[in-house]
C-alpha cells in the first residue's frame, strides 16, 4: 500500500515488484486486485472514523474536478494547537499527515448555499472553525462568506499562492509585451524541438495555472540570454561556429528585445516568492508583515505600484486577527493531496472522480501496521462498494461498456 501511495506505483506494479521478491517471502504475492481493495477500505476507514470535537479547528477547503459534472469538495481540518505548537517553530509548512480529512464530498452542483450547507454539517459533527483558508472561487467564496452570517466570529482567509498568482495575472494578462513573449516562446518550440539545437527549447506552457509557475520561462531566457557562447559551441560540436551563430540569431534572436521586460517580471515574480516563502513557514502576523514591508521598501524601485497590492493583501487578511495571534494563510497542502490524487487516477480509463477519491484520505494517514489491522477488520470491501454506489452511481467506463456491447451485438445481428 505503501508502494502506491508513497512511491507512485500502479497496482499491478506493486504485485510484480512483490514478483521478483517472491523467493525472499514465506507469503504468496497479493494480487493488484487485493491492493486495490485494501487501499479502499483502509481509506473509507479513515474517512469515517470518529475525530474530535475542537474548538480551535481550521478548515481548508477546496474543489477538484475531473471528466463529467460532479466535483470534490474536501474540508481538512488542522487544530490551531498543533500549528503553534508543532508547525510554526519548526518553520516549515504543513505535510500530509499534519492534516486531517473532515470531509469528503462529490456534488453536482456547487452553488454557494450547498458549500454553506455542507461547512455546517462538518461543524455540528466536528466544532466550529476558528479560521477557513481557501482560494477566492466564486462559489468558495460565496459559501464561507454566507456561512460567516452565522458564525462571524469565523476568519475566512485567502490562500497566499492563489493571490500572489492573481496579482502576477492582473499585472501580466492585459500586457501586450508579456502576451507576445509567450507566442514567441510557444513558436521557437516548435521551431526547436525536432533540430540540434532542442536542449534550448523553452519549457511547454501549461493550459491552466500558469501564472503559478512563471518563473520556469522566465528564467529560461534570463539563464539563455546569460549563457556564454564558448560553453554552448562546445555542446554543439558538430555544427560549425559560424553556422551555429547564425542559427542562434535566427532561432532565439528575438530574446533580446525582451531583456528589460524579463528582468521586470523576475523582479515581481521573485517579491511573489518572498512573501509566499514567509507566510508559509512563519504563518501571517503583524511581524511577518514588517519583515515583508521592509523587504519589498528595499526592491520596488520601479515596482511600487505592484509592491503595494501586495501590501494590501497583507493588511486585509491581518485586520481579521486578533492582536498576536498567527494566521495559517496557505492551502498548498490540499493542492499538493489533490495532486497525488490526480497522479494516481491519472492510470484510469476515463478519468472521472470514482472510488480513488479515498486515495485523499489514505495519504494523510500514517500506515502503522496497528492501524491497517484495525481499518481492515472494521470494514469490509463491500461497505467501500455500497458507499461509491450510493456516492457515485453507474460510472462513466461501465456505461460506455455496456453501450459499446450493445452496438457490436446489433451489428452481428444485422
């Protein structure tokens, strides 16, 4: 279990790896279809097991969706306690099994009032929240917002990944500058990709999120326009010097009319950096912010406007807390569960949020072999099959069978 969890491994990967152990262990090697059913029902058992009531609990909440309508909402819960006390002098942020899963939901529909509705029941069930972190989703944000009508005392918090990555968005989207570099970056790609010179390619853009991860491009043509021409004949050496030059000026030429511009973007992105790194290992606090303040006063230069957006964030997430107290400000660790989920899931036919959802659970549980034992002797692999009945219904792959069936079946016919 641990193999496919912790390592990545398919199911039938973690039978052929017992395979070639097998003369080293007195037990037979499980089959993919036994590990499959173990991971689901130690999941479901994580996911239904009694937790505790706390008052100091802080939710972070979010949705992942897949092929169809339905999406997953997931509610974790960490304990104020445990963040002062374990995370926050240690200085790092939260790991998997820092977290606990209050909540695990399919919804086909996710308007504000069903998100409002289900906080609830995980608060009757669990304790009222001291903190909410999420990003700024429409419904999200809608569903905290009307559950603070009834629990104002409630701190709803914006992720500091997602508005840093707004921010870079805002600043970058309306350019006709950054705008024709990515053309440029998607064309030389292409241009390079099949030819000697395909080591120098930039990096392949992502459809979604990109503003998450614009340092990968941008330091791609900061680092090649930085690059010395002796060291690059050298990786060339079948390419005459002269020719190679030529080549380089036809192929990555246009570079050089962005090195202003790239410079001002590394600039922001790297303030984007530094705020992120700080609140994710220190927590956000009044001390937090100075240390920010200052650092952002020494590297604005051209940039304050920019600099003080990211002041404003800070000063409107901190004038929810009270005096001294740290907030959590970062849900990377439900981004990085729903990650390895999408990983894992990724092996499937059709990649429809199903019974590998549990994998979620599983990976913020510390498999000791008292807990498997007692996961696997509470529930049964039926219970796990009677809840993604319920949960699921008929799956996507089970009708396209059954229809595909039914039209090889009329063609014989005929």
């Amino acid at each position: 279990m641990q193999q496919v969890i912790e390592c990545g491994n398919s199911y039938r990967g973690a039978e052929k790896t017992f395979d070639l152990y097998k003369e080293l262990f007195s037990q037979e090697t499980p089959s993919f279809s036994s590990i499959r059913k173990w991971l689901g029902r130690i999941g479901f058992f994580e996911l239904t097991r009694e937790k505790e009531t706390r008052n100091d609990w802080i939710f972070i909440v979010d949705l992942t969706v897949e092929l169809g309508t339905e999406k997953g909402l997931v509610v974790l819960g960490v304990s104020q306690q445990k963040l002062e006390e374990e995370i926050l002098p240690l200085r790092r942020g939260l790991q998997h099994q820092d977290v606990q899963i209050l909540a695990l939901e399919i919804m086909r529909s996710t308007r504000g009032e069903l998100i409002q509705e289900k906080l609830t029941e995980v608060s009757l069930k669990y304790g009222c929240p001291r903190q909410i972190i999420a990003d700024h989703g429409s419904d999200i944000q809608k569903g905290i917002k009307l559950y603070q009508q009834n629990h104002p005392d409630v701190i709803y918090t914006y992720d500091v990944t997602h508005a840093m990555a707004l921010l870079l968005k805002h600043e970058l989207h309306g350019s006709d500058k950054y705008q024709s570099f990515i053309q440029q970056c998607s064309q030389c790609r292409k241009q390079l990709q099949q030819t000697e010179l395909s080591f120098l390619a930039p990096p392949s853009q992502r459809s979604q999120c990109r503003y998450f991860n614009l340092e990968k491009l941008i330091n791609w043509a900061l680092y090649l326009l930085n690059s010395p021409l002796d060291v690059l004949t050298d990786l060339v050496p079948n390419i005459e010097p002269e020719i190679l030059l030529n080549k380089l000026k036809q192929k990555l030429g246009w570079l050089a009319d962005y090195q202003d511009s790239l410079n001002n973007w590394n600039q922001m992105v790297q303030m984007t950096r530094f705020v992120e790194t700080q609140i994710k290992i220190c927590g956000l606090n009044q001390e937090v912010k100075s240390i920010i303040q200052q650092h952002l006063t020494l590297k604005m230069g051209s940039l304050e406007t920019f600099a003080q957006k990211i002041i404003s964030y800070l000063i409107q997430e901190i004038s929810q807390s009270q005096s001294g107290q740290t907030l959590l400000a970062t849900s990377d660790v439900l981004e990085s569960l729903f990650g390895k989920y999408k990983y894992i899931s990724s092996r499937s036919p059709l990649k429809q949020i199903s019974q590998l959802f549990l994998s979620i659970c599983l990976s913020t549980m510390n498999l000791t072999t008292t807990l498997v034992k007692e996961a696997l002797e509470t529930v049964r692999f039926l219970d796990v099959e009677d809840w993604a009945a319920q949960v699921f219904g008929q799956s996507m792959l089970s009708k396209r069978k059954i229809l595909f069936s039914a039209a090889t079946d009329d063609t014989e016919t005929a």
